[in-house]
C-alpha cells in the first residue's frame, strides 16, 4: 500500500492517543491503578498504528512499553518506584518527538531510543523479584492453581468497516492486534495477507479468535478501533466446558448495552454509546477545506450585504420578502460553519495537568491543579493564538505566584498551593482566568522596580492607583524577581502575552491580593473571522471598529476638553478620559469648528480611551480580511480590512495601537 494519503490521518490519531496516555500516566501516577488496562490499550494501539505506516521505530518503543504495561496489568511488576513513573513519562515524550519528526515530513529513524528501550528491558526484569504483590491478587492466583483447569472457546468475529474507510488494510491490522491481546489468532476470512493489504470486497471479514474473554469486552475493544460500523460474534465453547443449553450450543453475544443493562451499569452504557456515536456520526475534513468554506461563507456575507443596499435604494418592494429568506438562510449558514470550526477549549486544557506536574516537581512546590470549562468552544484560530500565552502564564503562576511549602505553612497557608484554571462564556467572548492563592502582586514593590528602571519619577509615585501600577508588569523588560530562572518571572513576558491576546482582539486584566492570590483574566473573541463592528465616519472614509473592544458612544462638548501633559482628556463619569483624536492619529486634515465632538470610548486592558471620529454610522457585521504583513507603519494601525455593502473597502481600527499613542 501507498502510505503517503494516510500520514494525515496516522498523524491525528496517534495525537489523540499520545493525549490520552499522558493522561492516564498522571492518573496512575496519583495512584489511580485502574487505569493500567487503558494505558496498555493505548501503547498497544500505537504499536499497531506505527507498524502499519511502517515506521519501527516508534513501533519497537511502544513494544517495549507494552512488556512492561502488560505485567504490570497481570500483577507481576509494581510500578510505585518515582523512576517508574518517569521512565513511562519519558516513553510519552520520546513518542511526541518522533510525532514532530514525522509531522515535519521525516521519519522516525532520527530519534534514539536505545537507551530508554534497555531501561524498559531491565525493568521488565524485574519481574516478581521482590514485588509485595497484594492478597487480593495471591488469593486469585492460588484460586486458579487450585479450580479447574481453563479451557478456551473459539470465537468467531464478524467486523464490518465504515462505508468511507480508505484505510482498510490498515483498520484490519489495527482489530487484530486490538484481538490479539485477548487471546490466539486461529485464521482470518480472507486469509492474513489479504487482509493487512486491504485486498478485500466489500467491507466486512471475519477473524476466527481463540480466547477465555467474555464477548461484550472483545466487541467493546474493536469497536474502538476508528471506522469500525460494526462488530458481531459467535462461538461454541470447546469439550468439556459446561454450558446450561449443553455442549457445541451457538451463541449471539449480547450487545454491552444489555449486558450494561442487566447489571444496571448506566457508565458502561454510556460509554460504548459515546464510542458507537464516535465511529459511526463523526468524519474527519480537512481544516483548509473548513478555512475556504469559511472564506466563501464572507463572501457570501458581502453579497448579501450589497443585495440589501442595492433593493433599499431602489426601493423595490416585491425584492423584501426574498431578500429576508435570503438574509435567514445566508446566516444560518454562517452561524453552522462558524461552529464546524468551533473546538472545546481543552485542547490547550488537556497539556496543563503534565505541565503542572513537571514544573511543580521542578521547583519542589506541591500544587493542586482545577481545571472548570473545558467544553467551553473557541473558533480554530483562536484556540491556536491562545496555547502560547496561557503557557506563559501558568508558568508565572506556579514560579512566582505560588509560594514553597515552608513558606506557605509560616504564613498559616496549606502547604499545598491552588492553581485554578477556568474558561466560560461571556456574552459573545469567552473568558479565561489563570487564579492562585500565592503572594499576590506587591504595588510598592513594583513601584520600586519602576522607579528604579526609570519608568517613574517619586513625584508620581503616590498618585499612581494600584491598577496603574499593576500596568507596569506589561512594560518590556520590567520585572519584580529578584533572580532571574529559566522557568518565569512575573513581568517577563507579559508584554509579548498581552500583545498576543490583544493582536486577536482579546483583552487582559489582572486582580491581586497580597498574601491572597492573583487572578488573572483573558477575554477573548469567539471567531476571528465575522464580528459584529461599529461603522464611523472619519474624513469622508468609513472605518470599522470591533464592537467587543467598544464601550459605548458619547458626545463631549468640546469646551469641556482640557490638555494635561500635552495629552487631550476630558472627564466622563467623574473619571479622566485620554483622548485620541483620529485625524491627527493618521495625518489628515483638521476638522472644521465644531462645539460638539463624536466620541467612541474604546478599552484595551485596563485602560480607557476617548477615539475622536467625525461621525457614528451604525453596527455592521463585518467579514474581517488580512492586510498581510506590509512593514508599515500606517497599515500597522489597522487590523485588517473588511468590504462594505456597496463594494467599498473599510479599513478596520486596532484599538491596541490606539491605546499606545
């Protein structure tokens, strides 16, 4: 076979497994043994998968790691030693790199795994040498020496593929590998080598299993196997094994959700439901086929937008009522892409329990990890932006937030430090928060650090508010550590983490106690790419604003503008308002006189800005287009461009580049 069409699907699947086994490996590490079974489920899948697409490497280190998983599960081997642990862990990530190897276009052959494969080896030999095997598992292997000999029944399995399987050799391997773990392979309809080369009709074959296993576990585990429809069997017990019908009876196994049913097992149920719907009401599409659907979803946004300006202005009535069903149609359309493209948000949650769990034992904290949310969904583009800095700021958390746990018990504290990770729904953006209950954030310590940086003079100093201060950890270069790691520092970093949330039209805020914690906030866009926009008027242009970075809309009288510091500010609400005025900002001409001035109140982070336009348009759903990246500076101003209803372009306003004039 051609395994080139396949690496796409090999790459994706063997992602979602090495997920899957980091965790597993932090749930036994927390002591959770039942999920032994599961890891080695996984190990030997990888092994099946890697063998297939022919890559050895992988396949030989996930074999090694199957001999060690597999008497562990049979109560040979006692994993509890710490470098046990570690040796699974360093498996996991050996695997990750031989991913990246192979997702970059190579192989995996760059990637040594001599040394970790005779560590695997040496710990296999410790086999029942010196294990404290616990009673329940001697009492079941005296129970076996003592019963009746075993016997095994033979078993015939019926699989049928999916109707869209392309890879089916590949699947055929996968189940009998899957079955080979339970047991011995008699033969296959058709015979072995047509089947792993997928040389088949139709899209069943039947696999005859020598096996002691009950039916409902073997059909649960080839239904795991990705784009199995189905899976059937049959068996007769062999001589000599009672049977209540008699000897050489025929049986149809029952399926998981009767057998979850008599035992009144609704978590097994649902699980195998969970697993069925998987296989058979999901397909994979390719994420540039969903960006060109979304591309064309815009221009189908822009279209009707003109459709609807142009019957408007030609006042046709009979155009009203298609025009509405058009309009209904075109936005149930786009509210249905734009959730194909949606992704629950624990795709960046799921890497955070590993890293907790390194960078803890790396500074010697002892912290417990929350997680809250993780269904909650974000567009594509979004969830890969926001990876990065929430890395960032988990790492600042657990290196200067969360204290060690002497220092933590002086201060009446539990040793062990909470770290809560949170993501909701707020309105049309998602908002996600980073809290600990560490040292907070001291104000006089940063405005220590700014004056001695130069950032402050001491006559400022005691008019500076806390949330003011607090804005000096986004300064380039600033930092309140007192020694510099490799981990984090609070502030170090900052400026890119926030320049990153804000590039994709997201906000953050910090909230700080001394002594208490930090909390800190990131909102964020559901979709980058149609967003609701308010139109303005400047200079007989017409430009678009992201609705989410506006806080509304005011008229101030122009007497009513004073100048502090060389700065226009006015007072809205007994607060100082700064204010930008757009035709200086973009090199345009002064305005006539006017008494009263058209005011867009604009946030970024924590601060408020007075954005002077000539006129308000109105809201506007908008089609945000890119400007790639041209080098200059006034194009820099604008995060893209966008196509208005009668075919016109409007340049959209980047109110982080507002905020720093």
């Amino acid at each position: 076979m051609d395994m080139k069409d396949y690496i796409g699907p090999f790459i994706d699947e063997t992602e979602e497994n090495l997920q899957k086994l980091n965790e597993c490996l932090l749930a036994f590490e927390q002591g959770d043994s039942s999920v032994i079974d599961e890891i080695f489920r996984v190990a030997h899948t990888l092994k099946g998968m890697a063998s297939t697409m022919g890559f050895a490497r992988m396949a030989e280190l996930t074999h090694d790691m199957e001999d060690v998983l597999d008497l562990a599960r049979q109560k040979k081997l006692a994993l509890r030693r710490k470098e046990d642990i570690e040796l699974l862990f360093e498996c996991l990530d050996t695997l990750n790199v031989m991913l990246d190897e192979i997702r970059s276009g190579k192989d995996d052959t760059s990637v040594d795994i001599e040394d970790i494969k005779s560590r695997l080896k040496a710990l296999c030999s410790l086999a029942g040498e010196g294990q404290d095997l616990s009673d329940e598992v001697t009492d079941q292997v005296v129970k076996d020496q003592e019963g009746p000999k075993a016997v095994s029944d033979f078993k015939k399995i019926k699989v049928v593929l999916g109707k869209d399987c392309v890879l089916k050799g590949a699947r055929a391997f996968m189940v009998l590998e899957e079955l080979s773990s339970f047991g011995r392979v008699e033969s296959t309809e058709p015979d072995m080598e047509k089947l792993v080369e997928g040389e088949f009709d139709g899209r069943s074959f039947v696999v005859h299993l020598e096996t002691r296993e009950e039916p409902e576990r073997i059909e649960e585990a080839v239904l795991r196997v990705s784009e199995v429809e189905s899976c059937s069997i049959e068996g007769a017990p062999s001589v000599g094994k009672e049977a209540e019908s008699g000897p050489g009876v025929e049986f149809k196994s029952k399926s998981p959700q009767e057998v979850a049913k008599e035992k009144g097992d609704s978590k097994v149920a649902d699980t195998v439901k969970t697993i069925k719907k998987k296989t058979n009401q999901t397909v994979r599409v390719d994420v540039n086929r969903l960006d060109k659907l979304l591309n064309l979803v815009g221009e189908l946004v822009i279209g009707r937008s003109r459709i609807e300006r142009l019957a408007k202005d030609s006042n046709l009535k009979e155009f009203e009522e298609p025009i509405l069903q058009l309009g209904r149609i075109s936005k149930e359309i786009q509210e249905l892409v734009t959730k194909l493209r949606m992704l629950p948000i624990s795709f960046i949650f799921d890497r955070f329990p590993r890293l907790v769990r390194d960078l803890s034992q790396e500074l010697g904290k002892k912290v417990h990890l929350e997680m809250e949310g993780r269904d909650t969904e974000l567009d594509r583009s979004v969830i890969d932006e926001i990876g990065d800095p929430m890395v960032h700021l988990i790492r600042n958390s657990l290196d200067h937030g969360i204290e060690p746990p002497e220092e933590r018990l002086a201060k009446g504290k539990p040793e062990t430090g909470l770290l809560r990770i949170r993501a909701y729904q707020d309105g049309s953006s998602v908002v996600v928060s980073v809290e600990d209950d560490g040292r907070g954030i001291d104000k006089d310590k940063i405005l220590q650090k700014a004056l001695e940086k130069g950032f402050v003079s001491k006559e400022q100093l005691d008019s500076l508010t806390e949330r003011e201060a607090i804005q000096f950890l986004f300064t380039p270069g600033f930092s309140t550590s007192d020694k510099v790691t490799d981990i984090s520092g609070r502030g170090v970093g900052l400026d890119a983490v926030k320049n990153k949330v804000e590039s994709i039209g997201g906000r953050l805020s910090i909230e700080s106690e001394v002594d208490k914690g930090t909390t800190i906030k990131v909102k964020l866009p559901i979709t980058l790419a149609i967003v609701l926009a308010l139109l303005v008027n400047i200079d007989g242009q017409i430009y678009a604003i992201p609705l989410e970075s506006v806080d509304e809309t005011v008229l101030v009288n122009k007497d009513d503008i004073k100048v502090v510091n060389g700065s226009q500010v006015t007072m809205l609400r007994g607060s100082m308002l700064y204010l930008v005025d757009s035709r200086d900002l973009y090199g345009l001409p002064k305005r006539e006189d006017s008494s009263v001035l058209s005011v867009v109140v604009m946030r970024t982070g924590f601060r408020k800005v007075g954005f002077i336009v000539d006129d308000f348009i109105g809201q506007q759903e908008i089609v945000i287009k890119s400007l790639g990246n041209t080098g200059m500076v006034k194009i820099n101003w604008f995060s893209g461009g966008t196509i208005l209803g009668d075919g016109s372009v409007a340049l959209i306003i980047d109110p982080a580049k507002v905020e720093e004039v």
